[in-house]
C-alpha cells in the first residue's frame, strides 16, 4: 500500500503498476474520448446554452486534475515491499482497533492513503490524528489519538495484517 514521509509515498509494485496505468489511459484513450464530445457538442451550435460541451468541459476539467494527481503521486513514489506480517502498525496494514479497551466496540480498518480507499474496507490516511496515533504500535499495545474536539482517546491494536487485495 503506500506510506507517506513528507514528499515521498511508498508503494508496492502492484500499486505503482495500477497507478501508471489509471493514468496512462487518462492521457490516452480517455482524453481522445473527451475531446471528441467536445468537439461534437461544440458543432452543435451555441455554447453559452449548450448543456452538452459544458458537462464534457468538467468532465475535462476532472480528468485533467486527476492527471496532475497521479503525475505528482508517481513522480514522488517509491516503490518497497508491503509491510511485515510482525505484529507492527503500518501503512498497507489493516488494523483492528477496541475503543476504550471495549473489545465488543471495534473498527477495522486499511491504513493506506486515499488513492487504496474502496467500499470493502475503511481506510484511514497514516497522516490522520488515528493514523498517526497507531502506527509503529504492535498488537496489544494502546495507542492515542486526538479527536475533533481536542480531547484525547485511547484505543488497543488487537490485530494487524498486511492487506490481501
């Protein structure tokens, strides 16, 4: 998965691979795609009215910035190992967490960046308060981390293993 220390994020070759490829067909096939709606919106006549070239012009717009994200993320990307399956909290690992030692009142979730999030797991940023709170910790350990309203929680790691995509 990916871990980020300031400029550099670290990711495994199979996330490097799916990365370079979303964004070689945002600057091939998909652009080629976009510029001809464009185009054919545009032979529709007026613009100012024409509903047609103003969403495929977002549609663009959207691209393009997903473009430069992946540029920035690629060119600053180290590509490692994923994490050891030692019992350590770190990024590429999903976590299970006991709120308050509640072992009954748990969260299980990826900690990777955002580019991993998907609807079959949670997944927290190591940069977030809760990120940051759990990594480096081993299993059993509590860890710290505060909330919105400046207060301090304190959660156990009761589990962590390398994410199996």
């Amino acid at each position: 998965m990916t871990q980020t220390s300031e400029n550099v994020t670290w990711l495994t070759q199979e996330a490097y691979n799916k990365l370079k490829d979303e964004l070689e067909h945002l600057t091939g096939p998909a652009r080629t795609e976009i510029a001809a709606k464009i185009a054919a919106a545009r032979e529709e006549g007026d613009l100012r009215e024409n509903g047609g070239y103003h969403a495929a012009k977002e549609e663009q717009g959207k691209q393009e910035l997903r473009v430069r994200q992946l540029t920035q993320l690629l060119e600053n990307a180290k590509v490692g190992e994923a994490p050891a399956a030692n019992g350590a909290v770190a990024p590429g690992m999903v976590v299970t967490i006991a709120f308050d030692g509640d072992e009954d009142d748990t969260l299980t979730f990826l900690l990777a960046s955002r580019e991993y999030a998907s609807a079959d797991i949670e997944t927290y940023s190591p940069q977030s308060p809760l990120g940051r709170g759990v990594s480096g910790k081993k299993v059993g350990a509590d860890a710290q981390y505060e909330l919105p309203n400046g207060k301090l929680a304190t959660v156990k790691i009761l589990k962590a293993v390398p994410y199996q995509a």
